[in-house]
C-alpha cells in the first residue's frame, strides 16, 4: 500500500486487512460456527445421540503434563467472551441465542487471537 505521508510503500498488518475487508477471521468463524452448534445441541431432547456424546465420560486418563483442552473448555471461553457471565442461559431461547451470534459477530467480539 502506498502511503502519502510518508510517501512510500509499506506492508499492511494482517488487523489493517481485516478492518478493511470486513469479513470474519477464520478464528472468528470457528468460534461463531463452535457456538452456534453447541446452542443447536443444547436445545435437544436429553435421548439424542449429539448431546448424549457432548456430556460422555470416558472414563479415560489423560497423559502427563499440561492438559489439552477439550472442546467444551473452548466453548465455554467462547461464551464468556460473546455473552458475558449469562451466556448460558440464553442458549434454550432460540432468538436470543441467534441475537447474542450476531452481537458477537457484528462487534468482532470473538477476533481475539486463541491461546
């Protein structure tokens, strides 16, 4: 990109080209598409397979060291950041779940780099 002021050429950070382009970084996908499944088990019936195996132990040991997160933990990261601490009760009310996704993703909530 050229720069007037400084009249030269310079690289654009990669925040530079998002805020221009306006479309969601993949993280922010991921995170949304991770939601927005985890709603649409939450509103299952307690019998379907999907939210049977959302809740399933094992009954396995992890290995040594530092834990791997699972997918629940990103979830839960997830909410927090989207909705705040009451982000799990708005996931039975379809339309308020379906408000707090567009919040998120309207406000680039969710483009925060993952740990």
């Amino acid at each position: 990109m050229y720069d007037n002021e400084e009249e030269n050429w310079r690289l654009l950070t990669n925040e530079e080209i998002y805020a221009s382009v306006k479309n969601p970084t993949i993280t922010e996908t991921i995170r949304l598409s991770r939601l927005r499944w985890f709603g649409h088990v939450q509103r299952m019936e307690e019998n379907r397979i999907p939210k049977r195996v959302l809740y399933m132990n094992l009954g396995t040991t992890r290995l040594r060291g530092r834990p791997r997160n699972r997918w629940q933990d990103e979830v839960w990261e997830d909410g927090k950041i989207g909705g705040g601490e009451e982000w799990q009760e708005k996931v039975h009310n379809r339309e308020e779940w379906k408000k707090l996704l567009r919040t998120a993703r309207n406000r680039r909530i969710l483009h925060m780099p993952m740990e």
